[in-house]
C-alpha cells in the first residue's frame, strides 16, 4: 500500500486517474446494493444512497394507508392501477407483486433508471408498463424541472412556471414531451386505470383534470392533496361530480370511492 502511494505521488496525472478508477467502482457497487424491507423479505429495492435504503428497509409501510388501499383492489383482468409519480417503484412493484396489472409514470431519470431495475429484480416486468414522460392536464412540450440530482428525489415540476411545484429552486432542468392521462390511452393503447394513484408534487389536480374522459370508469383515487387550500376543495367537487366521493383523508392523502 506504501509503495503503491509513493507510485502515485510523484505521478499527479496517473493519481487522479487512479483515484477516478476509484470512485467509478464505488458508484457501481453502489447501484448495486439491494435491500429487502423489514416486513417484506420477499420483496427487493436497489438502494444506492442512504436515504433511499431508509426508505426502501420500509417498504409499502412508509404510507400505510396507501398499502392498504393498493390491497384492497381486486386481482382481476380488469384492474389496472396507474401509478402517477411512481417515483423509484416501491408501491408499482408491490402492487404488481400482489398479481395487479400497472402503468407506472416517472419522468425523472434517475428515478426511472432504479424503477426499471427494482421491476426487473422483482419479476414483474410483466405486470407493469412503464411510461417515462410526465402527465398533466394537456399533452405539450415543455421543461421538466428537477429539485434535485439525488437518486428517490421528489419536488419536480412540469410545464406552467416554478410555483407548478412544491420547490421553485431547481437543480436542472430540460424540454420533455408531456401527456394527458386521456391521451396517453388513446395514443398508445393503454389499459384505463381502474384505479388512480397521482402522487406528482403540486400539479396533482391537473393531473386528475387531464384523465376526465377515463375517470367514469375509475373505481377508486388516491391523490396526494394540501387540504384547507381552495384546488384542492375544486378538486374534491370536480371527483364528487363524477361520482368519486371522499371517503377518508390522511395528513397527505385524499382517498376517494366510487358512491
């Protein structure tokens, strides 16, 4: 070790690749750490950071309410879930586990990349088709903005302008296509969601605005919303109308039924 230091220290071109050499063969080990959450050893996440292990070691338990809704659809040829901001997969994959047909949404590419990979560990590449654009009301092109570089980072936002999102700083962003949920179907052929899931940080309602022609054969929504804010009393009466009625409300969810 001694001499190989000395090596190095009299060559700084060699050193610094050396130490490049270094650091690209840990970022590979990283992307291969797989974890298995504490209730679900059957299940596995690849976690290449910290925090996105502290997520993944919980599982479908980090919003209990929403494993709980995702068991209660039906394991049938006419279930399809579409998850909305699936972000690195965690609930796509359980679900698709359980025996329930996905469409899984995520825009950002450092998510997508682990999504894909957390699919295929599973064995559900079969179950889940994944759409690597983002979803909002209309489909246009438009920048996609990211909070963040950091692999499970959320906070991004699509098209309009900053306050679109929950954060207004971005770390990068990029000109993408977008769609309606509406399109998406017609365009590509996609089974309907029977059940809803948008989880998209800010632009939820335009969202669900978006996916109005579908929506009348939607049994149930789980949306993210800030309640007391007065989108999120528009929305409500916009999915009452349609006959999704609130059924209950968590800090972060609306779950919604149809009456």
């Amino acid at each position: 070790m001694i001499k190989r230091l000395c090596f190095y220290a009299f060559r700084p071109r060699l050193c610094l690749s050396y130490i490049g050499r270094r650091l690209e063969r840990r970022k590979l080990r990283a992307l291969n750490k797989v974890v298995s959450p504490t209730n679900y050893p059957s299940l596995q996440f690849v976690s290449p950071t910290r925090s996105i292990r502290s997520v993944m070691l919980e599982g479908p338990d980090r919003e209990p309410e929403t494993r709980e809704w995702i068991e209660s659809i039906p394991r049938d040829q006419k279930s399809t879930l579409w998850d909305v901001g699936a972000n690195v997969g965690s609930f796509s994959v359980y679900a698709a586990v359980l025996g329930i047909r996905v469409v899984a949404i995520e825009p950002m590419p450092h998510n997508l990349m682990l999504l894909t990979r957390n699919i295929m560990l599973n064995n559900v590449h079969g179950l889940v088709v994944v759409v690597p654009f983002a979803v909002s009301r209309r489909s246009e092109i438009a920048r996609f903005r990211m909070s963040s570089l950091d692999f499970g980072a959320a906070g991004h936002g699509f098209g309009g302008d900053d306050s679109s999102a929950v954060r207004t700083e971005f770390q990068a962003s990029f000109q993408s296509v977008g769609m309606s949920i509406d399109a998406a179907v017609s365009t590509f052929g996609l089974f309907p969601p029977t059940h809803l899931k948008v989880d998209v940080d800010g632009i939820d309602d335009e969202v669900i605005y978006g996916s109005s022609r579908i929506l009348s054969d939607v049994r149930s929504v789980c949306c993210e919303m800030k309640f007391e804010d007065r989108r999120t009393e528009r929305l409500i009466q916009f999915l009452d109308d349609l006959g999704l009625k609130l059924a209950h409300r968590t800090r972060r969810n609306g779950f919604f039924d149809r009456s």
